[in-house]
C-alpha cells in the first residue's frame, strides 16, 4: 500500500481533514513524540477500527521536556517512523517543525489540575501544561473524533480525560493497554537509552509492580508495601527510585480498598527514566 500522506503544516492537515469530513467520513487521531515501536502501532490498530481514517502526529514537543531533560538526545528518526506507518495503513501523517507549533510570539499556556497533582509533576513540574497545550492544539488542528492514548503513561491519559471534559472538546478519549515484551517491560521509547544489563534489570520492573499490587489486593499495608516495592527496585539494580504510589483509577485520588486502583511509579536506571502501572483488582465484596 502507498505510505500516508505526509503534510507538516497546520493549513494543510485542515484541507486535508475537511475533505475527509465532506466525504462523511471518521477520523481517529494518535498523538506521538516519533521513535514509534509496538506501542504506539497497538495504538494505531485501536485507531484503524474506531474510525475510517488514521491520522498520527510525530512531534517531539519541547513545551514538555524540562531544561534538564532529554529533549536533544530524545530519539528521531521520522523515515523510519513513516515506514512504520505505511505498514500499519495510517492514512496522514502530520508531522509539523517548532515553529509551526510554537510561532513566535506563542504566549499561551494549558494547566489541568485533578488528576496531574503529584506522582509525575511532583518531578517534572511543567510536564502536564506541555502535554495538555500540546494535545488541545493537536485536536483543535485535527478536530478528531477520537484519539488513542496508551495506559504506559496512565497518568497522562487521565489528564487528558479531563482536559477533554473541561474544555468542552469533543474527542472521545480512548485508553489502551500497554504493550510489552515477553518479560513484561512496558515498550517505550526511552527503552532505546538502556544497555544490555539495564535492560535486564529493567525487565524486573513490572514484576515488582505486579506482585505488589496483588499484595495491596489482598490487603497489605499500604504505606509499607509501596514502601517495599522502593525497596525491591532498588535491591533490582535501580539507581534511584521517584514514586511508586496506589491511585484510585479513574481520578487518582488516593487509594481506597473497595475501588478500582492503579499502582504507578517512576525508576532511574543510571541516566535513563522509566515509568509503568499496572492495575490492583478491587477487593472481591465481603460475603
Ligand atoms: O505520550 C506522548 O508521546 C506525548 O506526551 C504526547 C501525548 C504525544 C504529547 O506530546
């Protein structure tokens, strides 16, 4: 099949997805930083079925990477990106530079509070208003009628909800599982930073978050075993360890026994940063 149709400025995806609306067709959008992998094509999958036409932005966007972060070594590598797409039978790829994002001049900002209180912005502070003005401008540039997220970054995903409900925009939010490799380490794109032995130790990841979330089901303390999960990365080979913290799932408010939770958390391995959650089942009702 041809490759997807690439355009790189806002006026052209706006021609392009006006058409597709005249034509009464349906549009799905993935929003992306690029250096696709599993993940991301799950994501597009979900989007193939929700709609007649797939659009995936490739964006890298500076607005949420903090001085410190990794925004210059973050990967990039849109041609193989674009085959990845051609593959997966997206239908347009837009794929704008800074200044067609950020003009200059460009002087507004996005803050969602609820659901980005804590875990990630009690790291990366100005994490949530990049993603949140990033994504507002994506979907008013697109007006999809859906957009795939995946739960990898589960707290993102419950910004975006509320971004989404706040504003008043109409996408339907569309959550989807994570994808991992057969030793349960959530793709990411970051995995590409990690060494052969990071990368084992990486793997131990999920394990830990696995076995403490069936622990907190069945009623462990919760400050202690969250405290042991630390603990455990660490013991793992984690250099250093940022939270590891049971939410309630849906706003993450703090957990309570008898709601569905969600068990986060965020790991240093040398200079590499990683994020996974997995779900804590409910507590079966009391007979
Ligand atoms: O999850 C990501 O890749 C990014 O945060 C997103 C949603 C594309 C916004 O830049």
């Amino acid at each position: 099949m041809s490759g997807p149709i690439v355009v790189e400025s806002v006026a052209a995806l706006r021609a392009q997805i006006g058409d597709w609306r005249r034509a009464g067709l349906k549009i799905a959008m993935v929003p992306t930083m690029g250096a696709l992998h599993d993940g991301h094509i799950s994501l597009v999958r979900i989007a193939l079925e929700k709609a007649e036409r797939c659009v995936v932005s490739v964006f890298v966007n500076p607005t949420q990477f903090a001085p410190t972060e990794d925004l210059d070594k973050y990967p990039r590598q849109l041609a193989r990106d674009l085959d990845q797409l051609r593959e997966a039978g997206v239908h347009l790829a837009f794929t704008p530079g800074v200044a067609e994002m950020y003009p200059a001049g460009f002087a507004t900002k996005i803050s969602v509070g609820g659901p980005s209180s804590g875990l990630e912005t009690d790291f990366r502070p100005a994490f949530f208003d990049g993603v949140a003005t990033v994504v507002a401008k994506l979907f008013l540039q697109a007006a999809p009628d859906c957009a795939v997220f995946g739960e990898k970054d589960y707290q993102q995903l419950c910004v975006v909800r509320q971004l989404c409900r706040d504003l008043d925009l109409p996408v339907e939010i569309v959550g989807a599982p994570t994808v991992r490799d057969s030793h349960g380490l959530a793709m990411s794109s970051r995995n590409a930073y990690l060494g052969a032995a990071e990368l084992e130790i990486a793997r131990k990841f999920n394990v830990v978050l696995r076995q403490t979330a069936a622990e907190l089901a069945s009623g462990a303390d919760q400050a202690r075993a969250v405290n042991a999960a630390a603990e455990a990365l660490v013991s793992a080979g984690f250099r250093k360890v940022d939270y590891v913290a049971a939410r309630e799932a849906a706003a993450l408010a703090p957990w309570r026994r008898d709601r569905d939770g969600r068990l986060l958390a965020a790991a240093w391995l040398g200079t590499t940063r990683l994020i996974d959650n997995v779900e804590i089942p409910a507590a079966p009702p009391a007979l």
